[in-house]
C-alpha cells in the first residue's frame, strides 16, 4: 500500500491506529477510516466540508488514486 509519510501524519490527529491500519495493508479499511472522519467533519458543518474537511477529502482521493 502506498501512503506518504506527509499523510500519516495529517491523518493521525484523527484516526489513532492510522499506522496499524497501514500496516494491515487493506486499502479499503485505510479509506473507510478516512471518510468516517470525512462524514464527521460535513455533519458537524452543517452538511458542506470545511477547509479541514477539503484536506481529508483530498488526502482520501490522493491515496486512492496511489492504490
């Protein structure tokens, strides 16, 4: 699986076990993980991503697209 460092470490303050989840090397789970916390972040803002909802949904797409 192919996650740059830059990644791990904006994902982490939102998803702990981001590392143990990498390391499972289940793409699907890694992306599942991200898009929970996508969900999270449009219903805490009144259903529209904010800019931190932006960056996860690019990070989201850039490790899809890398796998």
């Amino acid at each position: 699986m192919i996650v740059k460092t830059e990644q791990i470490k904006m994902l982490k303050p939102y998803i702990q076990n981001i590392e143990d989840l990498i390391a499972g090397d289940d793409v699907q789970a890694v992306l599942d993980a991200v898009d929970d916390v996508i969900v999270d972040n449009i219903l805490a803002n009144n259903d529209e991503p904010d800019t931190e909802g932006i960056k996860l949904q690019r990070i989201y797409d850039e490790i899809f697209n890398q796998n």
